[in-house]
C-alpha cells in the first residue's frame, strides 16, 4: 500500500513539525476539514499495513503521534521531541487510575491537575471515563473529605488492574519515567528487584521474556507496597494444592526471604505473577504440571490441519515451542490476567485475519480444559506462532482455494452441509459456515460461495442443497474444479484407496491423509479442456 502525494505531504509535515494543528495544516495546504480527514484516514491505514499505531486527534486539533513512527520515520530532532507529545484521554486516564493504585498519601483533583499539567476540569472529564474504564474490573472509585480519591473493590481485581495498567502506562511516550515518577519508584527499588528476578531464572533454567522482565520488576514492587500497606489478598480462589508443588512457588523465597509473616495466599499470588510471566527460552522442555494440557494442544493442531488443509512439519518441535508459552498464558487465561489490547483485533484486520480465524475455530480443546475462551490476545500469539511455523515450512494459506458455506436454517442443519461440503472438496480451506447478514459483514478473504439459493455476492457463487444426494457431490465436484482450474479431475474413489491401506499400514491421521490422496490425485489428473 502507498500513500498518495497529498497524504505522504502532510505526514511528512508531521513528521517534521509533530506540533502543528488541523488548523494550521488545513490554512497550510488550503484543504477543506474532510479533505484533512479522507489524507488522515489514508495515512493511518497505512500505518496499520505497517504494523504502527495510528495518528490520534484531540478535540483542540492537536496530533497524537506515538513515538515508534518517529523511529521509523522521522529524523533525529523529532524524534527526541516527540518525547514532549500530546498525552491523549486515553493515556492521561490510565495514568489517574496508576496514581490511585500505587497512592501513598490522599490524592486530591490538585494532584491530578500537578501530575499530568492539565485543568481541574479536564481532570473532573478523565475520572469519569477512570470510573467507567474500572467497572470492567468490578471497581468503583469514590471520593471522601478524609481519604481523597480512592479505588475500591476485591484485592484481586486490582491487582488484576494493576498489571494491565503497568503495560499501558508503560507504552506511552517516555513511560518509565513517567511510570516511576506518578507512583514514586526509586531505581534502586528496581534494581534490587531485578537482581531477584535473575536469581529466579538461574533457579528455574530459563529467561524471561525482554517485555516481562521490563514489567515485572514495576508490577511485584507495588504488589509488595499493598501487602505492606496491609491490603492483603483475601479472595483467591484458588486450590493450593494446585500451584505449592510448583518450582515457581519454591523461587518465591527468592522474593520474599526478607519479609515476615507473608500469608500463604499472598505467597500463591506471587508464585501466580511467576506462572503468568512470558518465557522465551528454558533449558529443557516444558514440563508436565497442567494436566492434559499437552493433550489438548496436540487435539487443537490437529483441528487446525483439518481446516486449513495442511501438515505441520516437525510437529513435536512446535509442540514443545507453543506449550512453553501456553503455560503461562493458561494461568493468565484462568485467572483473567491476560493483558488487555487490540492484538487480536489488529491480525483480523490485516493479512493475518483467516489465518487467526481457522486458528480460533481450533481452539475448542483449550477452551474447554481451561474452562473458559481464550482472549483476543492470547488467540493472536498463538495465531503468530503457528503462522510462523507455516512461513518456516514454505506453506502459504493465500494460495489455496478458500470457501464460505451460507446456510440460514438451523445449526445442526448448517453443520451437516459444511462437513458434506468440507469432505467433496479436501483441498479448499472452508472458513465457515455463516447467514446471509454475515456473509456481507465479513471481512474474511474467500473465494467462493456454496448456497442453497442464488444471493448477491461479488465471489462465485455455486448452489447446492443443504443435503447433498450422491449424485449430485460428483457433478458439482466437477463443475466447481473445471470453474477454477480448467481442467476435469480424475474420478478416483478414495474410499476404496484408504481402505486397502488400512490393511497394510497404521493410519495416523485419516482426515488428512484423504485430503492428501485428493489433492494428490486432482494434481495428477490435470486434463485442459
């Protein structure tokens, strides 16, 4: 994707004078506000296409412009100038809420207004969206003549807050020394933090990952100021059974030898932060404490090479890859303290959005062994992984055939024709099976429409009832291939091919295998009409 002469003019304006207005840049370039607008919308898809984060506009018509497009764009003077950008709404909120998690004195609309530069009234603005953005965390914030600002609700949940807001507030332009100066963080606390978390990783024989072990340092010093504070955790609902055989719970004393009397539920959170925290290598292969955990990774691969017709090379390999991360993602997935962002929705958005699709659709077995769905979040690293891995062995899901089934009636129904579907045609990538207002709200990347009735659509449409008779699945096999191809495949019975197999040879996989044998077979039989 390109930028157009007058969307690349004013982002290299920006990029030049990140200070300038609408206002300015509109009188600057005569532009009307919704030529500025249409210029804008073009540059920040671009800057999605490039994996940056978007340009923002406040209300004053200033530009939020995040500091890694200066990295990649912008010269030397703007780049240490765009440590002094606009903080946005968004960003000034997530700063109230850290000043009220980490307080150690009544906070009044004074100290707002101080910390963050801004009116009483913009700070009155940002503790309404606080209020709002805490509710999802079951949290209120109240306000009294003797306390000042306050947050209040179950010690887990905000701790739960606590973490996420230690990302975000971390993310903005010259966030460490923001992080550590509204939540009065002295760098020798850090380091005496860090020497610990080395200890731990020598104990344990792995690495925490480079952007954990940036947080964590921030996340365990303010958890240990509640717990010396006296706000201890007295909601965990969790068995102990299930994390005090754990190595992670044995380098807790690595945190916590110099402090007395540490409750035990205070010592399982602790050993949950080290449960919970990303590794990027380990010496050995992952073990075995999460029951049938590795049985419902290894079911959820092999869903995923039904759906996306492919044969995952090594598989053992990324086997072992994906359980050193799925272990700390299934305790963050349990206990609902997955970050929160728009990872997820992002690869959805962009090339990667039927590949996190067929990967989402995989992920029923971890689902279910966890108890709950798997986040946005936690579905994109997974997505990323085994989109990795595919690259690695030289598959490209782009170049295979993919379909969408439309079916209206009800779902045993449509389950029936997409699996008839899925089994005449083994080597198209069928996404999913959809209603009609779906169909036209989707923004999934596909081929073709099977249907039981004609309906609009710019894709190539082909009718077949919901309950495919065997004599039709041959006519419209070959109708579809020829339609595509050009060519008319032989008519091998694969049935038959499978089964004097089976005599002979153990089959491993036999949904795949027949997928294989067609796809085989249809690429043999190319006859050009």
């Amino acid at each position: 994707m390109q930028l157009d002469s007058r969307s690349r003019m004013i982002f290299d304006e920006l990029m030049e004078n990140p200070s300038m207005t609408s206002k300015e840049l509109e009188e600057g370039y005569s532009l009307t506000r919704r030529q500025l607008g249409y210029s804008f919308d073009k540059i920040n898809d671009w800057l999605q296409a490039k994996r940056l984060p978007i340009i923002e506009r406040t209300r004053q018509g200033h530009f939020i412009i995040d500091h890694s497009i200066f990295l990649n764009y912008g010269s030397r003077e703007t780049i240490a100038s765009s440590q002094m950008t606009i903080i946005s709404e968004t960003q000034r909120v997530q700063m109230i809420i850290l000043m009220l998690l980490s307080k150690q004195e009544e906070l009044s609309l004074l100290h707002f207004t101080s910390a963050l530069e801004v009116s009483k009234n913009t700070v009155l603005s940002d503790l309404n969206v606080a209020r709002a953005w805490v509710e999802e965390y079951d949290l209120v914030i109240r306000y009294s003549r003797r306390d000042g600002y306050l947050l209040e609700g179950e010690e887990f949940s905000i701790r739960r807050l606590l973490i996420n807001t230690i990302y975000k507030v971390l993310a903005i332009p010259n966030g460490k020394k923001r992080l550590k100066e509204l939540a009065n963080i002295q760098e020798v606390e850090l380091k005496e933090l860090m020497v610990r978390l080395e200890k731990i990783e020598r104990k344990l024989n792995l690495k925490f990952a480079d952007a954990e072990i940036e947080t964590l340092p921030y996340s365990l010093l303010l958890v240990l100021r509640r717990m010396a504070d006296n706000k201890i955790e007295t909601s965990f609902s969790i068995q102990y059974e299930e994390l005090s055989d754990t190595k992670e719970y044995q380098a807790t004393e690595e945190i916590l030898f110099d402090i007395e009397d540490i409750p035990v539920q205070e010592r399982l959170f602790i050993t949950l932060r080290l449960l919970t925290t990303n590794v990027y290598w380990s010496e050995a292969p992952p073990e075995e404490p999460i029951p049938n955990l590795a049985q419902a990774l290894d079911e959820m691969l092999r869903l995923f090479e039904a759906s996306a017709v492919v044969q995952l090379q090594d598989r053992q390999q990324l086997l072992n890859k994906i359980l050193l991360h799925l272990k700390p993602a299934y305790y963050r997935i349990k206990y609902q303290l997955t970050e929160i962002n728009d990872v997820g929705y992002a690869l959805m958005k962009n090339e990667y959005k039927e590949l996190y699709h067929l990967v989402s659709q995989s992920t029923k077995p971890l689902a279910t062994l966890i108890g709950t769905a798997i986040p946005a979040s936690e579905m994109a690293y997974l997505t990323m992984l085994i989109g990795g891995w595919l690259r690695k062995q030289g598959d490209n899901l782009h170049e295979k055939v993919k379909a969408i089934v439309v079916c209206p009636t009800d779902v045993s129904v449509s389950h029936v024709m997409f699996n008839e579907l899925r089994e005449l045609f083994p080597e198209f990538i069928f996404l999913d099976v959809v209603s009609v207002r779906e169909l036209h709200s989707s923004k999934l990347d596909y081929d073709i429409v099977f249907s039981p009735f004609f309906l609009e659509t710019d894709k190539k449409l082909y009718l077949a009832n919901s309950f495919l008779k065997h004599e039709d699945k041959p006519r419209l096999r070959k109708r579809v291939l020829f339609d595509l191809h050009g060519y008319i495949p032989y008519e091998v019975n694969v049935d038959e091919m499978m089964t004097i197999m089976a005599k002979h040879a153990t089959i491993h996989n036999e949904a795949l295998l027949r997928k294989e044998l067609h796809t085989y077979i249809n690429e043999l039989g190319k006859m050009k009409v």
